[in-house]
C-alpha cells in the first residue's frame, strides 16, 4: 500500500541538463528508472522499480490528463504532457515529459518509455491555470466521473482555440 505523502510548498527544480528517463511494463510498474529520477524524486531504486508510476503523482495533477495520456499510448502514440510530481518527502517538481509505447518485433506493445526534462516557467504558468479549472471540474463531477469531467473542459477548450492537444501542448 502507498505511504501518504504529504505534499509541501517545497519546489524542486531540475537543471537544464537533466533528463529523467523511466520505462515501465504495459501496466505501468517501473522497470527502469535512472540515476536523475532517483535523485529528484527521492526514493531509492529499491522503491522505484516494481512500483506503479503514479507513486510520484501529485495531487494537483487532473486525472483527465492520464486519462488522455494513458488513452493515447494505449493506442500505440506518443503523448507530450507537462506534469506536476511530488517527491518523497511531498516537495514538487515539474516536467515536460514525452511518453512513447516501446513495441516489440511482433508489433506487440512491451511497456512505455518516458522522457521528462523541465519545462519553461511561462508553460506551467499556463497550464497551471487550466488544471486548476480541471480540478474544479472534478469536485464537481465526483470520483467516478473526475476523469471524464476534467477531459470533457480540456477538449472544449481546445475546440475552443481550434488547436489539437499536440499542437496546444507543444505551443506552450
């Protein structure tokens, strides 16, 4: 069972150079995990490998951005997201991850590949906004419909701008 983590104002940042890479079977427990990844989420490999991928989720991510993520590499596509994680000790940390499906010789899906780097401060400011609005939308909706609620707001908005989710998220 998952230890409850508090989360804390504390940000941590990764350098420019960083580059957290994760790979995980097709049910999302770690595989891999390298030395960055340790590091910034706090917990030892130990820990990391064997676990499902949303230990580092924070709680002020929507759930309709990993349902979108998840339905898209599920599909066989690749998925860019910004991403809000929570360390160990609660602290946060940003990403711009890049999730590709790794697929066998036999066309078959073997797990997923995750890249993540750190995202420039003006496109979490604008994505903060709108997961906020996709958090409210999920109270409202309740547990049950979270997901489909907050997915619902973000293809309105997209609708909206008339961009597709690739063309909004590589804008930022």
């Amino acid at each position: 069972m998952k230890n409850k983590i508090n989360p804390t104002k504390h940000e941590r940042v990764l350098s420019e150079n960083d580059f957290i890479v994760s790979k995980t079977d097709t049910s999302g427990r770690i595989t891999y995990c390298n030395e960055i990844f340790i590091e910034i989420s706090g917990y030892r490999e130990q820990e990391l490998l064997g676990a499902q991928h949303n230990i580092i989720r924070h709680p002020d991510m929507p759930r309709g951005v990993f349902k979108y993520l998840w339905d898209t590499v599920r599909a066989g596509r690749e998925c860019f997201a910004y991403v809000k994680n929570m360390a160990k000790d609660g602290s946060f940390y940003w990403v711009f991850t890049n999730v590709t499906p790794d697929v066998g010789q036999d066309g078959k899906t073997l797990g997923y590949f995750s890249v993540r780097r750190r995202p420039e401060p003006q496109a979490v400011n604008t994505i903060s906004d709108l997961y906020q609005a996709m958090l409210d939308k999920e109270k409202q909706a309740g547990p049950r419909a979270a997901a489909n609620a907050s997915l619902n707001l973000l293809t309105a908005v997209l609708k909206e701008k008339s961009v597709s989710y690739e063309e909004f998220i590589l804008s930022l």
